[in-house]
C-alpha cells in the first residue's frame, strides 16, 4: 500500500533544475504538468508551447502552436487536459491536449471581452470558464454550450482572479487597489462587498480554501492577507519586497505562502504562525511620547517657542512621534515587517530578539517575475520572466526527489 507523501516545508535555497528559452517575447504564465515532466507556457508571440523532458534532460517543445494574436493568460485543468487561452484581441481558445501531450485539439472559441484579456479560471465541478479583460469586465460562460452566462463591470482593469468553488464568491482585485467579492448564480451575480487596503493596484491574488484567506499582492511592494472566512475583517500586512508583488502562489499543506517580486526577489512566508495586525496610525498635533509640537501646530509652537518637528509613526504601536523619539528601527516579523522599520524607543526596547526571529525566507530568481506556479508535490517552482525565460527550481535536495518517491512503494 503506497504511503503518503508528506510534503516538507520550503526552508531550503531553491535549485534550479531547468531554464527554458526560446520565446520571441515575454512568457505571461506558464505551468508545471502534474505527474510529467512537462512544462505548457503561452507568450506575447503568440505561441502556446508544450515542454517535455527528454533523455537528454533537457526540455523540448513536444507542442509549438501559434495563435492569432499574442497570448495573454491561460488556465489548465490536469483532469480533463483541457487548456483555456486568453488572447491579446479578447477570445479566450480552448483546446483538449492528447494523454502524451504531443498533440492539441481546438475545441471551441469564446469572443469573451472586447479587449486583451487578464485572467482566466475554468471551474470543473460548476463546467464555468471565468475571466476578466482590459475592458473592465469580469465574464462567466458555459463551457459545455459556450454561452455568455453573465458579466459585471469593475472600477478599473482586474489583474486578479479567484474563486471559491463551496460558495460560488469570486474575488476580483483590480488596478485600483480594490478587491471586489461577487456571488455568483447560474446566470446573475451579486455584489457582497469591496475592500481596499493597498495603496497601488492590485497585480495577483491567491486562495486558501481550507483556511478560507485571501492573499493579494500589489505594485505598492505589500501582500495582505484577508480573513474571509473570519469574517472579522482582519486583514495582516506582509512588508517583504523591494518591488511590485508580480505573483503568488499558496502551498496548502505546509501553509506557506510564495511571493514574488519584479526584481526577481522570491519571499516564502510562513503562515502557520500567529500573526498579529499592524495598528491604525493615531493622530496627534505633538509627539505623543515628549509632546513637542508638529510643524503645522503653530499655536503650542507660539506658546512653547519652539520649532515644529515632523511627524512619524511607530509601526509597532502606531502613535505619532518625533524623530528623536524614533530613532530606533526593527523588525517585526510577526506584524509582517521582515526589514527593519521605524519604531518609538519604547517599543524597541521591549521588542525581544524571539520577536525579532524572521517568518520569511528569501531568495533571488536572477531574472523578473511575470508569473508562478507551484507544485507541491515535488517542490516545485516554476517562474516566467520578461526574460523570455522559464526557470523550474526545486525547494528539495535533488537526490530526495527519488527517495521521497521511492518510500511510497
């Protein structure tokens, strides 16, 4: 009887097993295959590609088909091998590839969006192709008759797309920075509520249905984590990145979520910890710990004769403070903050080095992340860049792959 794979938590440097080039332009996603070693990617040069290892180790396109115009995302089912483009002009394609992927048969095409389109999600248990485009709209159709099922209009371009499958809520984060939850029913869709909580756009989200979170990454360099499920609205600030949040990905069962960076930076954050909310910023017209004036506060500067100070904020407490009295700076892990921040001098003290101990690893892609994908099973991770290049990294000792398999027998 074969054992359990027990994936491992991401802790070690990844190592990269294969780079894949050949792209005339920008590979927008890729996946990794499950149970093959494969690797299916759609680029700005309109190619969809089918990457199979050969005996030489090396991958080669086994599929190389090139579609009307640029091709902008894509979705792909491992069950019924069913692949979902979404193209440069607006029509999403879908296509049935073969049991040895050598070959890709057109199934149907949807005129989806009047525009490039964004994301794409095939839903098997509800047969819904969902997906968003450069003309504000968010779409659902049948993928059985191909029929328009519904649409709804977002405040601005989505360039993230969820869904929960238990409760038909899909979640649309947009270049506005706005996340917006809708109900969807066979042919209509209701609004359930907005939030916002970066302060540049929305660039990818991410869903754990078991914990029922949402992860959203944004240009503003952050990913916040919303308790949706909670239903409390508490929502945790993640501060790892020294660029715009390009992509992410969630491994279920060591709870860990991927983060990366335009600059190629690859956050894994560990999400099995008790995190805490960063405090809202208080207002004050004085430092609240020596009470000297801000500079907009003329009437205690006229009183006290003195000088305005500009106003900061602690990010372990929140309150206003001068610069004198916060001239400490720390991490706060558990508050999200992996570099250091500004914090009171108080707080600093009584922040204890297992406060300080780091809830992220990080580590450098070498090239600029456009999209990632992830397969826990092998530790897998897969990055495209604006590069032209696909890069497949493992989290495991090379020699562990064979000897995590081998003890399933």
């Amino acid at each position: 009887m074969a054992a359990e794979i027990q994936p491992k938590p991401l802790t070690r440097k990844p190592i990269l097993l294969q780079r894949m080039e050949g792209s005339q332009e920008v590979v927008n996603m890729a996946v990794i295959v499950p149970k093959e070693e494969g690797v299916i990617s759609v680029s700005e040069d309109r190619t969809v590609r089918v990457w199979l290892k050969r005996d030489s180790g090396q991958y080669w396109p086994s599929i190389y088909h090139a579609m009307p115009s640029p091709c902008s995302c894509m979705s792909f089912n491992p069950e019924t091998r069913r692949l979902s483009i979404g193209l440069d002009n607006g029509t999403i394609s879908e296509f049935i590839l073969s049991e040895d992927y050598n070959k890709m048969t057109s199934v149907k095409n949807y005129q989806a969006h009047q525009s490039r389109v964004t994301m794409i999600l095939f839903v098997l248990e509800l047969e819904w192709v969902l997906s968003t485009g450069q003309d504000k709209q968010f779409a659902w159709h049948c993928s059985e008759s191909g029929q328009r099922l519904g649409g709804y209009r977002t405040s601005a371009v989505a360039s993230g797309l969820q869904f929960d499958v238990e409760t038909r809520h899909v979640f649309i984060g947009d270049h506005s920075g706005q996340v917006t939850i809708l109900k969807l029913e066979q042919e209509n869709c209701t609004l359930v509520t907005t939030f916002r909580g970066h302060t540049g756009g929305v660039t990818a989200l991410c869903w754990d249905p078991v914990q029922r979170v949402l992860f959203s990454g944004s240009s503003d360099h952050s990913v916040i984590m919303w308790d949706i499920g909670g239903r409390k609205g508490t929502a945790i600030e993640l501060q790892g990145h020294n660029d715009k949040v390009q992509a992410l990905s969630y491994a279920q069962h060591t709870r860990q979520l991927i983060s990366c960076g335009g600059d190629g930076g690859i956050v894994v954050w560990n999400m099995d910890v008790e995190r805490q909310e960063t405090p809202e910023w208080l207002d004050s017209d004085s430092c609240q710990k020596c009470d000297q004036p801000f500079f907009w506060n003329f009437k205690q500067m006229w009183d006290s004769k003195k000088i305005g100070l500009r106003q900061h904020h602690c990010r372990k407490c929140g309150k206003a403070v001068c610069g004198k009295c916060s001239s400490k700076r720390s991490s706060i892990p558990l508050m999200g903050f992996e570099f250091e921040v500004r914090v009171c001098d108080s707080c600093h003290e009584a922040i204890t080095d297992e406060e300080r101990a780091p809830t992220a690893t990080f580590h450098d892609s070498k090239h600029n992340i456009v999209h990632v994908h992830f397969d826990a099973t092998r530790g897998w991770l897969l990055t495209s860049g604006t590069d032209k290049v696909i890069k497949v990294l493992s989290f495991c000792k090379r020699k562990s792959l064979h000897e995590m398999y081998k003890n399933c027998y």
